[in-house]
C-alpha cells in the first residue's frame, strides 16, 4: 500500500463497497443496473490480500458478460437483460482493458517502491491442482516473468520460478492456511512470512508448505 494512506480507512472503504455489492446482487436493496467498469476493483482487492473477495468479484462478473459467446461486457450491465434501455458501448473495450489488468494482478503484479513482483497473490486453490499454473514470459516493469505452481498435497505447494528478472520476487502463498516452512533451492529457509516468502534471486525453487 502506498506509503501515507490509513489501512483501516481503505479496508473500511472497500469493506463498504463490497458489502453494497452484495446487498444489490442478492436483491436485498433494489438496484437496476450496474457499470462493469467495476471490475477494476478486483486487482484492488489483490493489493489489499484479499483474494476470496477479488475471486468472488471475477466468478460474477465471468457470469454476466453479455453476450456470452462475445466474452465481453457493455458500459451499462441492466438486472433484466432484456430491459429497453441505454447500454454505451457493446463491446466496450476500456473496460476489458481493466479486465485484462485485473487478470494479471491475480497472476503478477509490480510493488515500484522496493521494485518487486508480487507474485500468485490472486490464484484460485483449484487452478494449481494437476498441472497447476504456467505463466510464460509475461512482461513486467523488471523484465519478462515466467512461473509454474502447482500444489503437491494438502499442504504444499511448489513454485518454480525463471530467471531474468531485475528486483527482488515476492511469492504469495495460495495455501489456506499459513506458511509453516520453506525451502528455496533444496535449502531450509526461515525468513518468510506467514503468506508469503521474498525470493531475492532467480532462477528458483520454492517449497511451501502449511499445518
């Protein structure tokens, strides 16, 4: 977070808008319509490790594109799809930029005051299982980014991670429960937090296991 800003009033403000959300999706408070515009506040929610909120965010908007077979969504998103009203543009393509950006804060995202990648703060437990996750050369302020995680078991996790990055990595567990040990590179390492572990060189192989 940037230095200088009140964590809990941020916290609070996006505690406010989520729960607004949620009230106007379940029709607890009547709400015609909606701006997918919105879906900039995933990559927020990311930023502020709150991954359950930011996945919970992308599953409903992935469910309300319109038209489904166009992968996109309108500037105005009405409850009745049906509704004679005005919708801006179809498709609109600002807002699938901040999709696209949304995207890539779940799967990296650059931390410019210490010149770090942020790295799996988003991912979803079940994208890791089999085969995992395979990022290849995506690009970044500190070079191209290449990664695989998968989960081994329950409790661990594997990340292997390319070199040609400049500036530290840091790896978000996707773990439910918190860290409990590390190795990086075949070695036992004890500097990590309880969801995240700072890679200060790569290539490399991390471990993570929780209990």
């Amino acid at each position: 977070m940037p230095e200088g800003l009140n964590r809990k009033a941020v916290e609070r403000t996006f505690d406010i808008y989520l729960a607004d959300w949620r009230s106007k999706r379940s029709g607890a408070v009547e709400s015609a319509n909606y701006t997918p515009y919105e879906i900039r506040i995933i990559g927020a929610f990311v930023r502020l490790g709150r991954r359950d909120a930011a996945l919970e965010l992308l599953r409903f908007f992935l469910s309300d594109r319109r038209p489904p077979p166009w992968n996109q969504w309108p500037e105005i998103a009405w409850r009745d799809h049906k509704t004679p009203a005005h919708i801006g543009d179809l498709p609109h393509t600002w807002i699938a930029a901040e999709y696209v950006l949304a995207l890539r804060s779940l799967i990296a995202y650059e931390l410019e005051a210490d010149r770090s990648l942020v790295l799996a703060a988003g991912l979803a437990p079940e994208w890791i299982e089999g085969a995992g996750v395979h990022v290849n050369e995506m690009p970044t302020l500190y070079g191209r980014l290449s990664y695989t995680l998968r989960r081994i078991d329950s409790q661990t996790l594997r990340f292997e991670i390319g070199g040609g990055n400049r500036g530290q990595v840091g790896s978000a567990s996707a773990l439910t429960a918190p860290l409990r040990g590390v190795t990086l590179n075949g070695s036992a390492c004890t500097s990590f937090e309880e969801d995240s572990v700072t890679v200060l060189n790569t290539p490399a192989e991390v471990i993570c296991t929780a209990f």
